[in-house]
C-alpha cells in the first residue's frame, strides 16, 4: 500500500481538485495506486474465505466482521478469573479468602464503598456456612452493609475449582460449597479385602483326669412260692404188732424223692454306678500369629495440580 504519488499529487501525497486560476492541476489517480489499493480490499475479503462477488458491496465490512471477533462483554461484579498476575487490576480484589466490607468495617482484604455490590452479591447468593458475616446476618445485605459488617469471601487458596449444581449420578452441590481433603486415612469399610500370612503353633497338651466311684449297692427282692417233693414208701407188718416181727405193728420204708423246683427268684432293682470322671482344665497353648500390614498413614488424595492467583470483580 502506499499514498499516490502522481506528479499532481500534493507533497503529503494528498489528492487535489487543483485550481485553475492559480496554475495547480488536480490531481491524476495512477493505475499503479488504484491497484494497489483493490489488491489490499480483495486481500481482506479473500483471508475471510469469501470469493469475490462483482454485484457485492458490502463484502469487504462483511470481510472485516468475520475476521474480527466480536468484543467481549464487560466484566460483571461476582466474575472470577485466573491468573499469573499477584497484583490484581483496579476494580478487583485478590481472592485470599478475607473479608471486605465498609470503610468502616473490620474487613481483611478491602474496606472501601467499592465492595458494597460484591457484599450484597455474597450475602444473597452464598449461604452463612461459606461466606460468613461478622457479627451474623441480620434482617438484608442492605441493613448488614449499613452497619459496617464484614462478609467471608468465599474459600478458595489451595482448593480445585468444580462447578456447582446436580450432575448427572452426583451429588448436588451447592455454590461456594467447599468439600473433599487432601489427605485421608482409610476405615475398616474402606480397605478392600484381603488376608494375612498367618502361623500356626501348637505344643500339644494333656488332662489330669480323677475317677470319683462312691461305691453302691442294689436293692435285692427274693420271691418263694414254696415247694414240695413227691416221696414213695413201702409199707410192711406182722400180724401179731409190736416190734418188728411181731403181729399187728405196721411200718413204713422212703423208697424215693422226686426232684422240685424251688420257684425261687431274686430280682435286683436297676442303679446308678455313681462313678465320674473329671478332666482337670489346661491350657491348649495354640497360638496363632497374623502378620502386620500397613502404616496407618493418610494418603494423599490430591489430583495433577497446577495453582495460580485467582481475582474477584468488585
């Protein structure tokens, strides 16, 4: 590109309509400068990917539209950004989580009327729990605002950055809400399953053992009938009796003695022995040992991190 530069242009390479009366002739437009100046128009048409249109007088503020992004739209009290930057802009604060307030408030970060749209922001949309006002919440941020109290920003030094709401199979979470450490120490119900190495040590052992037998004795019942036995005699005399030989005396001879049971029986009555047998206690002296696993030590839950400086708009 460059300015014309015709023998009738002026030394600034201005154009002029000349003037006749004075001897000036105006200005002749060269080939040289007016194609110059179509090749930087199709320059910027052709870089905004458009093809060239001969019916189409708009496509070069068309060109120009498309090749440059829109500006971005101002900053609003409560956003937030990162970045490399201690020191923040004016109308930021450091989040540092302080506090701010009025100037007459006992504010850590910044007391200046400059915070008092970034209180009301904090008092209405973040609960006590994680934007805490000095003194307690009263009736509105108004009347908190006008009695010189202070309010918490919202923690973030050293913490992960996620976004509020329910997603998808999560729990709800709420804004400024803080969770999660970064260490942990495992419970019982957090440890996965496994087994120890374990040893065995049996010596073996024994039992005293002591008979105690009282002794006893059985309750006997004896039953008899009674019985008989069939004899046989043979009888003989003389009939003078008297002696033997002599007539009239009569006498008898046992020839023999048949066999009789006596129907005798003893029945004893059924009892305990009363004998028992006691094994004195011992220690079995089995011992099994497990082996010791682990530390007990928090582990560290933190993910691939980097931090830098995070500011807040007033």
């Amino acid at each position: 590109m460059h300015k014309i530069d015709s023998s009738t242009a002026t030394p600034e390479g201005l154009f002029t309509i000349g003037d006749p009366v004075g001897g000036t002739p105006a200005t002749v437009v060269t080939d040289d400068w007016l194609n110059a100046v179509q090749t930087e128009i199709v320059n910027v048409v052709e870089a905004a990917g458009m093809p060239l249109e001969k019916p189409n007088n708009a496509q070069l503020l068309a060109a120009i539209q498309a090749l440059i992004p829109p500006p971005l739209p101002a900053w609003r009290t409560g956003d937030f950004k990162l970045t490399m930057q201690p020191t923040p802009e004016d109308g930021w604060i450091v989040c540092d989580d302080g506090s701010i307030g009025s100037e007459d408030s006992s504010a850590t970060n910044k007391r200046s009327a400059e915070c008092e749209t970034l209180f009301k922001l904090l008092w209405n949309g973040v609960s006590n729990t994680y934007a805490p006002v000095v003194g307690g919440r009263g009736a509105s941020a108004a009347d908190d605002w006008t009695a010189n109290k202070s309010i918490g920003l919202t923690k973030m030094l050293g913490r992960a950055l996620a976004v509020a709401g329910n997603g998808s199979g999560l729990s709800l979470r709420g804004i400024a809400q803080t969770v999660g450490a970064e260490t942990h120490v495992l419970s019982n119900g957090e440890m996965p399953a496994h087994t120890h190495a374990n040893t065995l040590s049996d010596p073996g052992h024994s039992h005293a053992n002591t008979i105690n037998d009282p002794g006893h004795v059985h309750a006997n019942t004896l039953s008899d009938p009674g019985h008989v036995h069939s004899m046989g005699y043979q009888f003989g005399g003389t009939s003078g009796g008297g002696a033997a030989g002599q007539a009239g005396v009569f006498y008898s001879t046992p020839n023999n003695t048949a066999a009789a049971a006596t129907g005798i029986s003893i029945n004893n009555a059924s009892k305990a022995t009363g004998v028992t047998l006691n094994n004195a206690g011992a220690s079995s002296g089995v011992s099994i040992s497990n082996a010791s696993q682990g530390g007990d030590a928090a582990h560290n839950n933190m993910q691939p991190t980097v931090f830098l400086y995070a500011h807040i708009k007033l």
